[in-house]
C-alpha cells in the first residue's frame, strides 16, 4: 500500500502501514527484516555490529551527529557478531541496523522492549541532531543510536538483538479528558469506573495480596508475592534466551505485609503490578508515563509502549495487569498500596492493525499479572 495522508489523519501507524514506510524508504535496515520484527503499532530496532564504550551519556545537539560525539568520548569499541557482555554501571553507544529517513508529516518515537526494561537495562534512543532522548523529528533523515546502561544485571547481546522499539505518527492523536472518559465508559479500560485523570487513566501499585493473580510465596504462613527486588553480583543474562535462568538466582520475592506497604530502598531494582487490569482496544495505542514527579523521587516504568490487543477479550485477554519496573533514586521511599504511580495515555491508531498483541503473534506478556521477564522459567 501507497502511503497518504491528509491534514485531518492523525494517528499511530499500524502494522501495515509500517511496512508501507519501509517499503516507500522511510526506515532504511541495513539488513533485511526479520519476520516478527514489525509489532502491531511499533517496529524493533536491532544492534549493529559495534559497540562503543563512552564516557559519559551525551545529546550531540544542534548541528552536531552522533558519531562526531562517539569519537570525541569513546573509551573503546567491539563487535558484537559473537556476543558481548555490557557490564554493569557503563554506558554503551550502539548504531543500529535501521535508519529513517521520514516523511515531512511522519514523526517517530521510541521505548525499551518490556523484557529489556524488566531486566533493568536503561536504554534509549538518539538521533543527530537532537535535543531529547526517544524522540524523532518529522522529516528526519539518519542513522539511529541506541544508549545502553545496565543498571543491576550484566547482559550478553549480539548483532541483531532487540532491546529497543519505534512508533511512527501522523499529527497529534493523544485523546482528552473528554474522548478518554467516553473511549473509558464505551470500553471500560481498567477495572475501575472513576480512573481518568486529565489525558491520562491513573495506574496504582498493588501490595495488597489479594489477588488471585498473585504467585504464592512459600514458607511465608502462605502470604501472596506482591513483587521482586533483584539481586546484586549476579551471572550474566542472555538477551536471547527464553526461560533459561531460575528465579531465585536473580530475584528476592516480596511478600505482602499486613500494613501493605513497601519502603524503596534507594538503588534497587523492583518488580511489582498495577492493581488495575488494563486493556487497549483494537484501534488504539497507549503508553505508560509517570504520574508526577512530586509525588515521589521514584521511576515507574522504563518500557512505557502498550499495544492494540493487550488485555483486550477480544485478543485473548481479559484486562491484564501492567507490570511496574520500579526504582527509588536518593532516598528511601515508601509506597501504599493503591498509591498512584502513572498514567496511561492513549492514543488513536490511524486503522486498524492486521494482528492485535496476544492474537497468535507469541506475545509475552497478554493476560499477565505480576510477571518477571520471558528470561526466568515459572
């Protein structure tokens, strides 16, 4: 299909109409694509061949490429063909595979994969020229960065690994407190009647243990599993590899506490669970953002991006919960159960995508509840 657009066509670019792009030249892989790599509303981005090690992070800014700024900062650079380790507490700098060169009305943005952000690698995206992290101009034409910093698991990646991911968009499609409350009252969109808060629907912390969907923590008079702290010094995880690792060798379960409350302690990595059941209708895309900064010095969720079909009856899901990537930055901080810690923002997709997340394309993570990444083995 040709893509073509109008003034009044606004909207996240479904699966078809990515592909249309790239067929059109406006994302430019270096190799071909891999068959799973188009999702229903977003695109992985794959590692290149080489990695660079640097300094410090950076934005190269105004009329400055990255590769100018990798050269000025690099302490050293590797393939990536058989495999590496990017350690703990470094910052990596890796071209990758895709490029774009977009239309003058299409503008793009990106967010770490689920599994990367619930292993605790902070990853974003950069492009030349630019003054943020994880955004893409309308119109831009060039290659594609991918920041990586490992915060509490070493990861083993290769060339053509995904940690990454990109929306494209036509205009602006983010729905108002008005279209939000009646997409909410027509499709009920957490489990909850009064959720909308301004353009977002407010998300919660669950520890309270009641829920059916919580695991069982053993040896504990039976109390449910409200979350994971993850552990320090551990082996190397393979970004590739799928049910390989034990639980217990990365992850301290939380058992819920009859105050049902959680201190934070600054620097550790937590997994925890919405208590809402979320779902997104087929012909809309959301994104996880956080509800406000002055409501703590915490971040919430690192892999922000929600696709057509999650939770949603219709692809296999029945509301599912959102897994909450947590950290605490300078001081100990407490959390209550049923405390607001984002917002889900919802977004119109211009059709309709061909295939719906959980619709027989191995999504990880439809109908799940507190859910560790597709690393560990259940």
């Amino acid at each position: 299909m040709a893509l073509s657009f109008t003034s009044t066509d606004r909207g996240i670019l479904p699966d078809r109409m990515i592909a249309a792009l790239a067929n059109a030249g406006g994302i430019c892989p270096s190799q071909p694509f891999a068959p799973d790599q188009i999702q229903p509303a977003s695109l992985d981005l794959r590692l290149g061949a080489i990695a660079y090690r640097v300094r410090a992070s950076f934005l190269p800014g105004p009329g400055t490429a990255v590769a100018r700024r990798i050269a000025e900062l690099k302490l050293h650079e590797f393939a990536l063909s058989g495999g590496a380790v990017l350690e703990t507490g470094c910052v990596y700098i890796v071209p990758l595979i895709e490029s774009l060169a977009l239309p003058a009305d299409i503008s793009a943005a990106t967010n770490p994969k689920s599994s990367t952000g619930r292993l605790d690698v902070f990853t974003r995206v950069i492009a030349d020229e630019t003054r943020g992290f994880d955004r893409v101009e309308t119109g831009y034409r060039g290659p594609l960065y991918a920041e990586i910093s490992p915060k509490t698991f070493p990861v083993l990646v290769r060339e053509g690994s995904r940690l990454s991911q990109i929306r494209f968009r036509h205009g602006h499609a983010t729905l108002d407190e008005a279209a939000l409350r009646a997409l909410h009252a027509r499709e009920r969109l957490v489990d909850r009647t009064e959720a909308v808060m301004g353009e977002g629907v407010a998300v919660s912390v669950d520890l309270s243990g009641d829920s059916a969907e919580l695991p069982q923590a053993s040896g504990q008079n039976g109390a449910r599993i409200v979350g994971y702290r993850a552990k320090r010094h551990t082996a190397v995880i393979e970004v590739e590899r799928r049910a390989a690792y034990d639980i217990a060798d990365f992850w301290e379960p939380i058992a819920a506490r009859a105050d049902r409350n959680l201190i934070l302690d600054p620097g550790e990595f937590y997994i925890l669970a919405s208590t809402e059941a979320v779902q997104v209708p087929p012909d809309y895309a959301a994104e996880m953002v956080p509800f406000d900064p002055l409501v703590g010095e915490f971040r919430v969720h690192y892999a922000g991006f929600f696709d057509p079909g999650f939770g949603y009856a219709g692809a296999g899901g029945q509301g599912a919960r959102a897994v909450l990537e947590v950290r605490s930055r300078e001081v100990p901080f407490i959390l209550e159960h049923g405390q607001i810690v984002g917002r889900l923002v919802y977004e119109g997709m211009l059709a309709r995508p061909d295939r719906l997340y959980g619709s027989g394309i191995g999504s990880n993570y439809q109908a799940q509840g507190l859910k560790l990444s597709k690393h560990f083995r259940r």
